[in-house]
C-alpha cells in the first residue's frame, strides 16, 4: 500500500480546487427535500470547507516564501477585488436601481459599502456572494496568524479556540445577538486555520505510513454518514453549529483520498478538473445570479439544470478570467 503525503495536496491544488468548486455548484440547485438525494445534494456545503482548507495551505506558501504583509495583501487581493468589483458592481448597482430602499443598498453610502467590502453580510447576513467578504477578512488576518505560530508554535491550538467561539456564538445569547447573524463565516474558521497548520507539513513533504489509509476511511465514512443524516433526515433539527464541525473532518478526509485517488487517475481528467480550479472564484461569482435563477423559472428539473449552470457558467467565468488577468497584467511582477 502507497504512503499518504502530504503534498499530494500540493501537487493536486488546482483540481481539488475544480472538484470543491463543482460539488458548491451542485449544492446551490434546488432540490425537494423529499427527493432520495436531498440530503447528498445538501453535504456539497462542504465545498466551501474545502477550498478554505487548501487556500490556507496556499497561504503558507506565499507567506514563508515571502513574509512581507505589503506583497501578501497585494497578490490576495489583485486575485480576488478586481473580479469582486465588476460583479458586485453590476449585480449590486442593479439591484439599487430596480428597488431602491426595498433593495440591499437602501442608500448611496450602503451600495458603495456593498461594493468594496460586501456590508450587506456584515451588517444583514444577505448571503448572495458572502464567501468573498468573509475570505477577504480571514486573508487580512491570515499573516498575523502566520506570523504568530511561527514564533509561538503552540498557537497552532487556536483552531480548537475558534471551534469554541462558534459555539458560544451559537448557545451563549450575548455573542449569538450580536455577532450570530454571520455564524457562517465564524463556524468556517478553523478549517482555514487548519489549512495553514497543514500548510507546514505540506511544505517539508511528510508522508504519512500506509495503513493511514484506512484511518482517513474510517473519518471519511463516519463523518459523511453523520453528514448525511444531519442534511437529510433530520435537516433543521440540529444547530447548524454541529453541521459546520462534521464538515471538518469530512472535508479533509476527502481530500486525502481524493489526491490519493488522482494519484491514479487520467492527465486529461486532472487538466479539466484543474482548469475549473482555476477559474473557481469567476465561477462562484458568475453561476447562481448570473446563470441559475435565470434558467430556474424554466422548472428543467434538477440534473438539467446542473448541467446547463455548469456549461453556461464555465464560458463565462473563463471570459471574466481573462479579462482579469488583461486587467492586472501592469502588476503581474508583485
């Protein structure tokens, strides 16, 4: 049996990233929940999981490379802004106009927050594009978080910390009415931070004896059926606290297996997963405003429409991609 490494992380970013980016489409199409597959469809949650988990294994990276804050904050955000400026531009700019104090900018000043930092989560949970606000601030204190395991190792700890504060968010009322209503974004902490815990271990290639193997089965297998069984059945009954923690261990137990998997599996597929890997936050803005609500009304059904999100989004995220990448070109050598 084959030694699990680490930097098969690494080395399979881009199409893990694709697989991620593809398992959060599927999740957004709207599925019966008395439909057999209600509650697969629901785990695809964790997608986001994923790309957050190897984005902080990218960071660490980037970070002992180059530990500079100017070069750091300059590279995370000539990737993410510019793309975020023209879509919140045009979906937010729109919406102002079409609804005006009913829309999510009731005001000037609210529209241009909304469009520089995404203010409609923070201030009112709207989930329209919350991933981009909420990478944002974990890449504002992502160095700093760096800076401080490198130095003071135990630290590494302050994952399980984060675990407790979603928690308290959830259960303690103080912290719950005034920083609950983006429990989203603090329940997703731990696994970034874990990803540039990884991030280290990934770096110096350590390799795991074979037979963890079969213990990243046993975490897959109970962690998916927990999963199952909270998004399925019993959907809505437990706090979504307790589905966001079995998100993490699902999360990175399939991600090993996926590499171990890819370790076998054909270029042409790698290529195709990798290249939706990187057009991944071009997809993510594009494919629920821009394309699904838009073939929804047309009732296809639920595989159609996966299928017709994911051919149409594709294009046009690859467009929007390389339409970034002309944009930034004058800064390519930050």
């Amino acid at each position: 049996m084959k030694e699990i490494e680490w930097n098969w992380l690494s080395r399979h970013r881009s199409p893990l990233m694709g697989v991620a980016m593809l398992i959060v489409i599927v999740f957004h199409i709207g599925l019966p929940r008395e439909n057999a597959f209600y509650g697969l469809v629901r785990c695809g949650n964790l997608g986001v999981d994923m790309f957050l988990f190897l984005s902080g294994i990218g960071l660490w990276f980037s970070w002992t490379r180059r530990p500079s804050l100017t070069h750091f904050f300059a590279r995370r955000y000539l990737r993410i802004y510019p793309a975020w400026l023209i879509v919140a531009g045009i979906f937010y700019i729109q919406n102002y106009l079409s609804k005006g104090a009913a829309s999510y900018s009731p005001d000037v000043f609210q529209l241009v927050a909304n469009i520089l930092v995404g203010w409609s989560f923070w201030r009112v949970d709207d989930l329209t594009f919350w991933f981009i606000p909420a990478i944002m601030m974990m890449y504002t204190f992502a160095p700093f978080y760096m800076r401080l395991i490198q130095r003071w190792p135990s630290f590494r700890w302050l994952p399980v910390v984060f675990m407790l504060w979603a928690a308290m968010v959830y259960y303690w009322p103080p912290a719950k009415q005034s920083v609950g209503h983006v429990e989203i974004f603090w329940s997703r902490i731990p696994i970034f931070l874990l990803g540039i815990n990884s991030g280290a271990y990934v770096s110096a290639k350590q390799k795991m004896e074979p037979s963890a193997l079969w213990m990243l089965l046993v975490v897959f297998v109970v962690s998916f059926s927990l999963c199952l069984i909270l998004e399925g059945r019993w959907h809505g009954r437990f706090p979504l606290f307790i589905e966001r923690m079995v998100y993490i261990p699902l999360a990175v137990s399939l991600l090993f297996l996926l590499c171990r998997l890819f370790e076998s599996t054909p270029q042409w597929m790698l290529r195709a997963f990798a290249f939706v890997g990187g057009v991944s936050l071009e997809l993510y803005l594009v494919h629920i405003e821009f394309v699904l609500k838009n073939i929804t009304p047309y009732h296809l059904g639920f595989w159609p429409n996966v299928l017709l999100t994911i051919a149409i989004s594709i294009p046009l995220a690859w467009l929007l991609h390389r339409l970034i990448s002309w944009m930034v070109k004058p800064f390519s050598h930050i």
